[in-house]
C-alpha cells in the first residue's frame, strides 16, 4: 500500500502542476517527471505482482475462485464484513446454484453480534434445496466458509437423496416425484432402473423366468405411460421440467431394455449389459460421502453430488451411449476426451449430461 501510495501522490502532484500550467510542451519537457513516471511504472508493477500473489493464496484456499477475474475476486475481499457480497458471484463459482438464502446465526460471544449463516441454495429455475446444517460465515475467512459451502451442497444433496431412496415405492410414486430435489429423484430413479434391470437379467440366468427382461419392459412402459398422464396435470414450471427430465430418462432405459431384449442377454457379465451407464447404491461409501457409484464397463466412478438444479436433458441416443463410453474409459485410464463433429450437434450438452 506504501507503494500505490507513493504512486498516487506522484500523480496528484504532476495533476496540480498541470492544473496550475495547461501548457503541454512546458509541462511534459521536464525530465524530472520522466523519471519520476518511470519510477511509478515500476512501482506499481510490483504492486500488481503483490496483489496478484495475494489473490493466488485465495484461490489456493478455494480453487472454484479461479472461475472469477481478479476485480470480481476483489470485490468479495474488499467487502469481507458483508458475506452476502458473494451473492452476485455464486454462479460463477457454482454451476446451478444462482443464490444462497442468508440468516442469523447463533453469535460467537454472548453478547456479540449474530453470525451470517447460509441455509439453503438457489436454483435459476427457482428450486430451493435447504442445508443439512447451516454455514456460518465467521469467525473463518471467505475462502474457507467457501469450502465448508461446497461441502455442504454435497453432504445436504446425499442427505436428500437417502431421504428420497428410503421413500421411493412403486406405488406411491407419483407423488414421490415432487418431494424432494430434481438431483435426488433422478439418481434414484436411475438406482431403480439399474436395480430392476439387474434383477430381471439375474432371474432370466437362474432359470426362473425366461421372460424377465420382457416382464420389466412391460413394467417400465407401465411407469411412463403414468408419468406421461403427471406431466398432463396442472404443474408448476419447476415440477414439469423435473417430469420431462425424468420422462427423457426412462424412455432412454425403456429402450435400453429392448436392446438387452434384442440382444438376448442372460448375465450380468454380458457385454450388452455392462456396457451400459449403470448407477449403484453404495452405502459402505456414503460416510466418506459418496454413496452413489457409477459404473460402465470396467469404468467406475463415485457420483460427485454437485448440485445441477432443474436444467433441461438432451434426448439419449445410442451415438450418446456410444460418447459415454469412451468418454468414461478415459476418465478410467486418467486421460481426457474431446467428442468432435458438426456444431449445434450436442457434443457440449453431452459432455455436461456426462459430468
């Protein structure tokens, strides 16, 4: 800051000369204020080389801050006392997440001032998803409850979605759909998809029903044709994106099924099957708050609970399928994947359905 300083009061005193003598050519021959600008240049240089590596530190603090210029940066550092100045910047740092709700908090001292906690995430499409627990802004710097924000859209998204896995059934499902968030009801609704899938292929290999494939297939057309009759009600916006999402979903496994059908696959270990994206529910991992793996092939990943919140789907073709698989192979072996081809084709929509 002496540096900037100095700068400044350089500035402000070639600022008066000219004031005092407008006369360019008298004014700009001194040699005197060469060196002197010379020397400011210098200045501050080092100043920007400062402020620079003090936004680095931030940034080593919270990684997602590299998502933000350096003026956005600052302006959250400058206002540290008000933690409802990253407000405008959450979605930059996050994908879906449009805003947090803020509250008062329990203070630190008994007689100190309530502390800012963060309760619950916003969505663009205005899907509330509440905290497990509520963030408290102080006494931690911006970076640090930052990070422990990150952790709890994960830790809150899992709560929500044992919640919802412990309330899924059949019958009750139509009213399930809107109970807890869109994130959650997809991932379950996919567990059950790959669940019932593998149950009817492991019935069809122990020799008990050699129409097994065939009897879910009859059962997953069933479920769509109730959800096609849901997505006819009077819904909001929020409720009907999550059923055209879903209705995307499982008209994708639908005719997956009949491929396993086409393909007359009678083990879990044929290709036909495991070259499908297949989500599991992990509950030795769902301390170390994963929970949900997802495999395909001899690819595995744990689902990463990043919140996404209500955006449209892609419709998936078996092209989609195909992208999956290399895209996850790669992920598998550490390397990466650039799907190539026309533009306006979904390559970029693919990639984010994917992730």
């Amino acid at each position: 800051s002496k540096r900037f300083q100095t700068v400044d009061r350089n500035w402000r005193k070639f600022t008066a000369e000219a004031f005092k003598n407008p006369a360019p050519l008298q004014l700009c021959s001194s040699e005197r204020m060469l060196n002197t600008f010379m020397e400011c240049n210098k200045l501050l240089d080092m100043v920007a080389k400062g402020l620079s590596d003090y936004l680095e530190t931030k940034r080593g603090g919270f990684a997602r801050f590299y998502f933000l210029s350096n003026d956005e940066l600052l302006e959250i550092l400058s206002q540290t006392r008000d933690p409802r100045a990253v407000q405008p910047h959450l979605r930059k740092c996050f994908d879906a997440m449009q805003s947090a709700d803020f509250d008062n908090g329990p203070p630190l001292e008994e007689d100190g001032d309530p502390v800012v906690v963060l309760v619950a995430m916003n969505s663009a499409e205005k899907e509330r998803v509440g905290f497990s627990n509520p963030v408290p802004t102080a006494p931690k710097s911006v970076e640090f409850w930052m990070c422990d924000l990150e952790n709890m859209m994960r830790q809150s998204l899992l709560d929500q979605t044992i919640a919802a896995r412990e309330a899924y059934n059949d019958d009750v499902r139509e009213a399930w759909f809107f109970q807890y968030p869109a994130a959650a009801i997809s991932t379950i609704d996919q567990i059950e998809w790959t669940t019932n899938a593998s149950e009817a292929i492991m019935v069809i290999n122990r020799g008990e029903n050699a129409d097994g494939l065939r009897d879910f297939l009859d059962f997953s057309v069933t479920q769509i044709g109730k959800m096609v009759e849901v997505i006819r009600t009077d819904l909001n916006n929020i409720q009907r994106s999550v059923m055209a999402n879903l209705i995307v979903i499982d008209v994708h496994a639908r005719d997956v099924t009949k491929r396993l059908i086409r393909d007359k696959v009678e083990a879990i270990t044929d290709f036909a099957w495991i070259c499908q994206l297949r989500y599991y529910w992990d509950e030795e991992s769902v301390e170390d708050q994963h929970g949900v793996m997802v495999r395909q092939t001899n690819a595995w990943f744990y689902y990463g609970w990043e919140y996404l919140g209500v955006v449209p789907r892609l419709v998936i073709t078996p092209l989609t399928d195909r992208c999956y698989r290399t895209l996850m192979g790669a992920l598998h072996l550490s390397l990466g994947g650039a799907p190539e081809g026309p533009a306006g084709t979904g390559k970029t929509e693919t990639v984010k359905d994917l992730s």
